[in-house]
C-alpha cells in the first residue's frame, strides 16, 4: 500500500510539472500574439497617418 501512494504521488507531481508547463507555455504564446497584434497596429496606424 505504501509503495502504491509513493507511485501515486510520484505521477501526481507529474502531471503537476507537465500542467504548469503548458500553463507557461500558454502564456508565452499569449504575450507572442499580443506583441504581433500590437506591432500589427501599430505598423496599420503608422500607415494611416501617413
């Protein structure tokens, strides 16, 4: 029984690595797009007041 909870904590940390790495990953890819969006608007607005 001991070794089985062992075992068990064991993957739970693992899905809780694995989660929080997509987590950051998610954010990553959130602050990629809000930086092309920005730069997409900025790059537009440059455009239109010219």
């Amino acid at each position: 029984e001991v070794r089985l909870h062992t075992q068990d904590k064991g993957k739970r940390l693992q899905l809780m690595t694995i989660g929080r790495r997509l987590h950051t990953q998610d954010k990553v890819k959130h602050q990629l797009s809000v930086g092309m969006v920005c730069r997409l608007t900025s790059g537009l607005e440059h455009l239109l007041l010219r």
